[in-house]
C-alpha cells in the first residue's frame, strides 16, 4: 500500500490493513513486516498534523478496524470482535461485520468502544491463549462500560491449536491459504455458513470475568453495570416560523450575533408584548361564553450560567421596553412641568375669589350692601376652581423590579394596563415566596396572573390600600440546578401552581457549535419591533383595532373568526379530553390545565402585533389561533423537560458522579467525603450519598463498612467500584 515504507527494520513489508473512519476515509495503516526466519513486527502508521505517514498508534483513544463496516452494520445484527487485524479482515472478506482493536491484547483499554453503543449482540472470539482470554476480558468489560451496552457471548473455536486464530481454523477448511490473500468467491458461502454455525456454541461470558478482587471486605462478584444515562427528555427546537413575522428578521439576527439558543430572545420578546398589552383588551375564546383571559405572560428562560447567555438575550428586547420607558418618562416631565403651572394658575385664581369672598362678607360691596348675585357668582366660581384642580400627573411606567405589596398596588393604580417584573435571576424571588413572611406576597402575584382581579387591604399602621385591577407579567432567568430543588419540593405536595403559571419557561439544548459572529446588528428589523411596542402602548383597541365592548365590562374584548373558532374548538376538545385526561405527571397535568388561557393568550398576542403593525383588524384569525396551537406544542415540549428533572434528583446526581468514575478521578475504594470535599458541581453531601445508592443498585458500586473501633466514630463506609471502570 502506498504512503508507508515497504521494509522496516530491515524486514520487507508482507501485508497492511487499512484503518477507516465513519465515513470510509482512510486515517491509518497497520503494517506486517516479516523477514525469511519468521520474524515479524507490527507497525501501525497514522499522519500526523503537518506530516504524512508516521509510525505508531495515535493519541487514545484509538480507532477501531472495521469501523466504517459498523457504521453501516444495522444495531439488531451481531457483530463479531476477534483479536487482530489479520482474522477481523479474514472475516470481513467472506461479507461478516467484524471489528477489533489497534495493538491486541495488551491495548484494548485504550480503544475507542463508543461506537457499539446501542449495538444488540456481541460475539467476541479469543485466541486459543492466556493473552487471547486476557483480550476477551478487557474488551468485554469496556463493552460493559458503555452508555448501551450490547450482550456479550464467547465463541471458542473447536480444533484451534496453542496460540491459535480464526485464520487457522480457515485453514481448515481451506489448503494452502496464506491468511492475506482473497480467499476464493465460491468458498465465501460456505465457509460463512460454517462459520455462522460456530455461533450456535457461543457460551455466556465467565464468572471468573465477573470477579473483582478481594478487599478487607471479602470477595466481590460483580454483575455486568447497568447503563446510567442522562434521563433529560429532548425539547423541540425552536423554528422561525413560530416567530411572529414582524419580530423574525431581529431575534433572528439578535441570536446569530450572540451565538445562543433563539428560543430566550423570542420568549422574552412575547411576554414583553404580552405585557404593554396587559390588561388594555382581552379575548373570550367561547363564541357566546363572557369566559375571559388577559394577555400578560409569565415566562422563565432557563440554562447553565455564563454558557447559553440567557441574561444577554434576554436583555436584547427589555432593551426596547427601557426605550419606551423613557420615552414616556420624558412625556412625563413636560407633563408635569404643564401640570405644575396649571396648578399654579388654579391656587392663584383661587386665592383671588376667596379675598372677594372676605370683602364681600365685611359688607365692602357697592353702598356697603353686600348683592345676593355678587355672592352666588363668588360661590360659583369657588367651586369651579376646587372641582376642577389639576389632577395629579403620574409616570407611566411598563416594568419594575419591585415586588412589594404597597409598591406593587400604587404601580397597578397608575398603571392600570399593568406592568411587568422583570429579575435576572428569577429563582431568588420564587424561593423567597416560600417563606411564611411572604405568603401575602406570594398570593398577591398568584392573584395578578389572573390580569383581572383587584387587590383591597387595610393595615392600621398602613391605612387602606386599593388597586381596582391587578395584572402583572414576568420575565426572568433560572439556573437548572436551582430549579431542580425546587420543582423536587413541589412534587413532595407543597404545590399550589407557582410554576405551572411560568408557561412561558424554556429551557433550550445547549449549541453545539460556535462561531464568533461580528456583524453589524439588524438596526431596520429592531425599529420595527420597537415601532410595534409604540403603537400598542396606546393602541384604542376599539377603533383602531376593532375589538368589541359588553355593556357589563368597560374592557374591550376580541373573539375568534369563524375559522379561528373552529381551530380553538379543535385543539381545546383535545386538551380537556386527552392531554390532561392522560397525563400521570401531576405537575404536568396542572401545566396543561393552565394552556386553557395560554393559547387564547397567544393568539390574541400575535393579533395584536398584527393590528400595530398594519395587517390585521378585528376578530383574531385562524392563522393567530394555529401558531399559538404550534407554539403550546412547543411549550409542551419544554415543561415536559423541566417537571422531568423533579422526578428523581438522585439519578442526575448518579449521572454526575458515574462520570467522574469513568473518568477514574476517584481512588477505589472511595468514601462520599472523598467526593464532596472536591466541591464539585451538583455532589454535595445529599446528593453523593443518594447517588451512590443508585449506582450500587446498578451495580456500579458495592458498600463496604469496616469494623467499629472501640473509640471513637465509626469510619465511613467504603464504596468499591466495578473493575470494569479501573
């Protein structure tokens, strides 16, 4: 084969076996170089970054011969692993899947077995030798190490002699063969049949192979591990057709930019618009029922800290609702400024009628004689001016970070389409909501999800505070570990819907690539979105956006079109009688029991957006109602993922600390103090004792204790690790 020497050590090269890779590209070769005595040295050749060919192995872990035949070879049909190239190649030429390992017997650990992942059956082959078992053992305990491990079965060859191979029970059947060259088309039929015959006798893997070693705690005998893998349920991505048009083109170009998940941006953008909408209109989803929702959101952006840039995406909208912010807050200025004179005009005016008053009371009218109709007019005018003072002027405001009872009802008086809390990290107000002292808060954000109650409280101290219409949005960050220990609480039956009401929550796959991206942004696309924000600020729902009012109610309301009607009838029938009917999540049932306002909510949304920007007027159309049906499947797809993580902690904790044992950064034996004082991510104390019962229960680990001294505490037990991983 050409790229390599044809001698070596003064022996002339007699046969190379190619080394491929996934997608049958050629990464290496492994070359027999023999002189006329029968010595032979094996050499393997791979390139080198800025080189050709190379003699030895390359960087562990090493590929395996035959991969690209394993890619191909579907996960139900065995696969044969005999020791070395010359038999595997032997296999492969009469149309078997067969595989092995770069070095024999001696290098097997430092293989790259990942690819039979998922693999059914495994035939390993020895040599007829004490290496060729030593082989089989290493093999079939990295096999058992695997996420998915295949069954493994043992075929011994009959008639093999000392030391010998697949190749020389061939030559059995076939004289003269020399083991490299083809061996004849019409034997190839044959022989796989005889061959796939030997499979018959396959013996069950030794329970000699299974037995560790003996410790102060006697003789351990190890079952083969059980897969622990991470039990995360996949998400549905995000794609740009679920984004409102006039939005696409920015939070598109906002995500490229940063290079992280749309999904934050996008949600963020939504409940923003939710918010300036709030309490300003509403839709009653029922063709005649008065049933009625608010289109303000909460949402929850959820990932690792410093990896997805969650609180950068999530500030690329707020941005816009700051800007809006202060533009009304230098509306407010001059209003105040024109207010503040108006007053002053009014105090002085007032002033001058009440020293009339005084003159005309000490009888300083015309011949002393004070006129009933110069009083009647003073009265008059008296009153005109107290009755129509300038009112106080207050600053429109569209976001807060507070939460306070007291502030949060003055916010709702003067803000009476609502206004949004927006916290970076949004785990610290939810745990802080679980403390006794801030049950009436707790409840008072439980009541102003609604977007259409009102608040009345009187504290002596405080004296009476009063808000006609509660409506708040939120918008915030969460850390999945931190979420974890709180959704585990929930579940324990301290639940009384806080979460299910973070319908908005998305907790994204991380990217797996990454790019640096430095373009200019998308400054056409973000005014326009920022445009849309404007006109809903003060949109007149009624004219403008030709929603309908009831005699009862003074808030404007819009309904479904007639096809619109019919997709909400659909898709509402489905929830009520299968989702939710079916669900065994209780979590998840509540949070499909909160889509009865979210697809409503949406829809009525991207209405909205529609109206501001121009396209749309009156009852919300069917295209709103099947994007927000899109959108609650995709919303489905996330919470699924979140209340998933509340199910069994100890598991996660077991993911993490089986990966810190594949990667042997623990002595064995181990004790959980030697785990937690390393302080890593997600095992402390809790968590390593839980996760180490899940993995002795998985027969990853086995619990030792020693003896108790006379004095003194007794020591730690001791968890021994399955030598599959050493």
């Amino acid at each position: 084969m050409s790229g390599i020497p044809q001698t070596y050590n003064g022996k002339p090269l007699i046969h190379a076996w190619p080394y491929l890779d996934r997608q049958g590209k050629i990464i290496g070769i492994v070359g027999r170089y023999q002189d006329g005595s029968g010595k032979k040295d094996i050499v393997p050749f791979f390139k080198r970054r800025g080189s050709g060919w190379a003699a030895g192995a390359p960087d562990d872990p090493r590929p395996l011969f035959g991969l690209d035949r394993l890619e191909k070879q579907p996960k139900d049909e065995a696969v044969i692993l005999p020791e070395g190239e010359k038999p595997a190649a032997a296999l492969q030429g009469l149309g078997i899947c067969a595989v092995t390992s770069l070095g024999g017997a001696n290098a097997a650990s430092n293989t790259d077995w990942t690819p039979f992942n998922g693999i059914k059956t495994v035939y390993i082959v020895p040599d007829n030798d004490a290496p060729g078992e030593h082989y089989a053992q290493t093999v079939y305990r990295a096999l058992m190490a695997l996420d998915s491990p295949p069954t493994v079965k043992i075929i011994r060859l009959e008639g093999l002699p000392d030391g010998g191979d697949i190749v020389d029970w061939l030559q059995g059947f076939v004289a003269g063969w020399d083991g490299y060259t083809p061996i004849a088309e019409n034997l190839h039929k044959p022989l796989k049949e005889e061959f796939l015959e030997a499979l018959n006798t396959a013996e069950p893997v030794p329970d000699s192979w299974r037995v560790a070693h003996s410790g102060n705690a006697g003789l351990f005998v190890w079952e083969p591990p059980n897969p622990i893998a991470d039990q995360t349920p996949p998400v549905q991505a995000l794609p740009p057709e679920l984004i409102p048009e006039p939005y696409r083109a920015w939070l598109a170009d906002v995500s490229h930019r940063m290079q992280t998940p749309m999904d934050f941006a996008v949600i963020s953008a939504i409940v923003i618009t939710g918010s300036v909408i709030g309490a300003g209109c509403g839709i009653r989803p029922k063709r005649l029922d008065d049933f009625e929702v608010i289109p303000n959101l909460w949402g929850a952006c959820i990932g690792r800290p410093s990896v997805v840039l969650k609180s950068p995406s999530m500030k690329e909208p707020m941005q816009l609702l700051d800007r809006l912010q202060a533009d009304y807050g230098e509306q407010f200025e001059s209003d105040k400024a024109a207010a503040e004179f108006d007053s002053v005009a009014n105090d002085a005016m007032l002033d001058d009628v009440k020293n009339r008053i005084k003159k005309a009371a000490k009888g300083h009218g015309t011949d002393g004689v004070v006129k009933p109709d110069e009083i009647t007019k003073l009265r008059a005018d008296y009153l005109e001016l107290t009755q129509n003072a300038t009112p106080e002027v207050t600053r429109r405001l569209f976001k807060t970070n507070e939460t306070s009872i007291q502030s949060m009802t003055v916010l709702q008086n003067q803000n009476p389409r609502g206004i949004l809390v927006f916290r970076d990290e949004l785990m610290g107000l939810l745990a802080g909501w679980d403390r006794e002292d801030k049950a009436d808060e707790r409840a008072y954000f439980l009541e102003g999800w609604n977007g259409n109650g009102s608040y009345t409280d009187f504290k002596i101290m405080r004296g009476l505070t009063d808000a006609k219409n509660v409506c708040i949005s939120l918008l915030g960050g969460i850390q999945p570990d931190k979420l974890k220990r709180y959704l585990y609480h929930a579940l324990q039956g301290n639940n009384d819907g806080l979460m299910q009401r973070l319908q908005l929550a998305v907790w994204p796959d991380e990217p797996e690539h990454w790019e640096l991206v430095d373009t200019v942004p998308n400054k056409a696309d973000k005014q326009r979105a920022y445009g849309i924000l404007n006109a809903l600020a003060e949109l007149d729902f009624i004219g403008q956006g030709g929603a309908v009012q009831s005699g009862d109610d003074d808030r404007p309301f819009f309904r479904f079109d007639q096809d619109g009607q019919a997709v909400f009838n659909s898709w509402f029938t489905e929830l009520q009688t299968v989702k939710i009917a079916q669900e065994e999540n209780p979590l998840m049932a509540e949070h499909l029991g909160k889509f009865r306002s979210l697809m409503p909510s949406l829809a009525l949304i991207f209405h909205c957006i529609d109206v501001a920007d121009g396209k749309a007027r009156g009852d919300v159309s069917a295209q709103a109602a099947r994007l927000a049906v899109a959108w609650c499947g995709y919303l489905e797809s996330h919470a699924r993922r979140i209340y998933a993580m509340a199910e069994s902690p100890e598991h996660a904790a077991a993911v993490r600390l089986a990966g810190k044992i594949k990667a042997k950064a623990l002595p064995n034996p181990f004790t959980a103090k030697d785990v937690y004082k390393k302080h890593w991510h997600g095992l402390d104390k809790p968590e390593v004792d839980a996760a180490c019962n899940v993995l002795i229960d998985e027969n990853w680990l086995m619990m030792a204790r020693k003896p108790k001294p006379a004095t003194g505490r007794p020591p730690l037990p001791e968890y021994h690790i399955n030598p599959i991983f050493l």
